[in-house]
C-alpha cells in the first residue's frame, strides 16, 4: 500500500520512531540498493540522532555489484558501517547480528569490565515504505511476524524477536517518509517500484525510465528488447526517448491500428521487466553523481 505522506503523518512517524528509540541500542537503516540517496529519509540523521547505525544496502540483487561497493565506500568515508543484503533469499543476512555486536563493541566490555552481564543488544529496523522492512524482519525471525501495512499509526502491540543468542528486533519497524516533494526522486522510487503507478503516471515513469537506461545501460537495453533504433543523441530531446519507447513497443508487438505503438502497453512491459530484474542488474545513482 502507498500511503500519502502528510505532514500530520510525518509528524506521527517521527514520533513513533522517536517512542522507540527510547527501547533499543542500534538502529538498522535499510535502503535499495539501486537508490541509496532516493530511497533514503532526507531527515533521517536528525531523526536518529546519536544511536549507533547499521546501514543495509537491501534488494542487492536486483543492483549493480560493482556501484554497490562504491556505495559501501561511500558510507565507510561517512563513518558508518553498511552491509550488502539481498533479503528475500537472505544472502548475507546472517552478518547482521555480526556487526550489530562489532558496533556496539565498547559498550558491551565497559558492561562486562563492571561486572555486568550485557543482555541481548536490540535493533530497531527502519526505512522508508517497499524497502524490504518485513521481508527482513521475517528473514531475521525465521518465520512470518510483520504485517506488510506501511502506514504510520498502524501498530500492534510491540515485540521482541529473538535473533540468535545476542540479538533481538522489535517487530514493527520504524516507517520513515521518502524525500517526495523532490520529482526526480519520485521518478526513481516509481521506476523500481516504491511507488505505485496510480500515483504517476505509468507513461512518464516509463519515460524517464528509459531516458535513464540509455544514459547509464544502453547495451543492456538494446540487447533485451532487440532495438534497431540508435541511441539518443540528445537525452533531454523528448523525440529522441519517445522513438526509444516506440521501437521497444514495435519489438513487443505493442500496436494499435494504423500501426501505432501503443505507449501505454509498451510502459508497461518496461517497467514490470525492469522491476522483475529481467534487463539485469541495474543502480541509478552512483556516488560520483554527487561529485
Ligand atoms: P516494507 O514496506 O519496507 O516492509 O517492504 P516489504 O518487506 O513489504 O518489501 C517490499 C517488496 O520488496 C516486496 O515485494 C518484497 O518481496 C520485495 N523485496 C524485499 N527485499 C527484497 C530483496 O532483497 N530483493 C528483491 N528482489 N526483492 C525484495
């Protein structure tokens, strides 16, 4: 479900977060892999204030490998720790209570030089909606525990899910808001299928989508879709996109009478094949565009 985000939600998202950060020692924030800057919260620093922070590169499967150590890179520059997850088969999951101990390291000997034996470090996840919360509170679990409503106010009694021995996760996470009100962060999030098409429309979405792969993945969609058609020469010439969209749509058998393509179908076709992974790994945002 894609909620809308007004501002009395975010008000009560960040509230919500806030009552449970009260309750835990790390944060865990979860970002695509494909859109780690689009798919973050813009206020999430401010947010999580001090707490220590995992950060998880979630849907690494659907990514680009190679952007993906940039972006890890990227975070090491910043200070934090990240690891590159794939939660809906779990690879690499089971080295998150790994480094949630590495990061909380100094608090858990000042305990044990007291004396103290440390009890077991709790983690809250938190992201912003269809980043993978669920699927990994469940992986995490191993068995079905979070409800996949993604709606600030909607939370049941809270628990703590054991992970391993050390580890435990409160089992509703902590809904963050994308950076909306940005268009071209909407664009992205739409295209991997954060947002859902009825709120943009499909034909813009595929529109941007291909004016995207022809900057950063010409060859991967050529080959796909079996395109005759040159590259763009200009990509922020609409024709040149549109003759892309249409000879995609040509090759798919997307026509209308007259031997039309039919935009709309072909839109379709893009976005629901990109989003399935079948033009390969694909990121669209690498750390050098910030430079
Ligand atoms: P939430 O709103 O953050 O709780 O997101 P969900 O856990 O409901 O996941 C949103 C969608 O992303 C679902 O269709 C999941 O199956 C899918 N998903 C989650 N993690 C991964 C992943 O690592 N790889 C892929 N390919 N899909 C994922």
């Amino acid at each position: 479900m894609t909620i809308q985000w007004f501002p009395g939600h975010m008000t009560r998202a960040r509230r919500e977060i806030e009552a449970k950060l009260k309750l835990i020692d790390i944060a865990i924030e979860l970002l695509d892999a494909r859109v780690p800057l689009s798919s973050r919260n813009p206020m999430v620093d401010d947010i999580l204030k001090g707490k220590p922070r995992l950060i998880l590169l979630n849907k690494t499967d659907l990514a680009d490998t190679r952007t993906t150590e940039k972006w890890m890179a990227y975070f090491a520059g910043l200070g934090y720790t990240s690891l590159a997850i794939d939660a809906s088969t779990g690879t690499r999951v089971n080295e998150i209570p790994v480094k949630v101990k590495q990061l909380l390291h100094e608090k858990i000997e000042r305990q044990l030089a007291k004396g103290i034996t440390p009890r077991a470090v709790r983690g809250l996840i938190v992201g912003i909606p269809n980043v993978g919360k669920s699927t990994l509170i469940n992986r995490l679990a191993g068995r079905a525990i979070a409800a996949t409503g993604d709606r600030p106010g909607v939370t049941k009694g809270q628990q703590w899910i054991k992970v391993g021995t050390e580890m435990e996760l409160l089992d509703t996470p902590g809904i963050l808001w994308p950076k909306f009100e940005d268009q071209l962060v909407g664009m992205k999030l739409a295209m991997t299928g954060a947002i859902r098409e009825q709120v943009l429309n499909i034909e813009d979405v595929a529109f941007f989508a291909v004016k995207e792969l022809s900057k950063r993945y010409w060859d991967t969609m050529s080959e796909r879709f079996n395109l005759t058609t040159e590259p763009p020469k200009d990509l922020d010439d609409a024709d040149e996109v549109v003759r892309v969209m249409e000879d995609i749509g040509r090759k798919r058998g997307c026509l209308v009478s007259g031997g039309r393509v039919d935009l709309e179908k072909a839109s379709g076709i893009i976005l629901r094949e990109l989003r399935a992974g079948n033009l390969g790994r694909i990121t669209l945002e690498s750390p050098e565009d910030m430079m």
